[in-house]
C-alpha cells in the first residue's frame, strides 16, 4: 500500500510524491493508523504540503492521465 501527499513546487503547481510512513498511536491503541503519523521517507524538512483540497488535485491528476490515453 503506497501513500501520497501533494507537495508544493511552484506557485499554484504541485507533484504528487510517495511517502514512508509510520503510525504514532502506541501500541494496542484503539486510535486508527492514519489519525497521526510520522513520515520517515519522501519529503523535505520545510517542503509545503497540501492539508485541504487534495481531491481536486488527485481529480485534476487522473483528468491529465485520461487525457494523455486518447
């Protein structure tokens, strides 16, 4: 299973980048894997990501794939 996140490299222009990930709940936590991890591989101290409004992105994503079929 790949995770992804939308980093900032431009003005309005992001890239999507696979990232590491780790889980932060303890143990036998009844908290759920993705409420809070760590990333451990794919970004940069300081790098921008996206927080809201990744769907547009990931439909704007698939839209330039689909495009690039026909």
């Amino acid at each position: 299973e790949r995770r992804y996140v939308f980093v900032e490299v431009g003005p309005r222009e992001f890239e999507r980048r696979v990232v590491d990930v780790r889980s932060l709940a303890p143990p036998g936590s009844a908290l759920p894997v993705v409420d809070r991890v760590a990333v451990r591989r794919g970004l940069v101290a300081g790098e921008r990501v996206v927080v809201a409004g990744a769907f547009i992105l990931k439909s704007e994503l698939a839209k330039a794939s689909l495009g690039e079929e026909h």
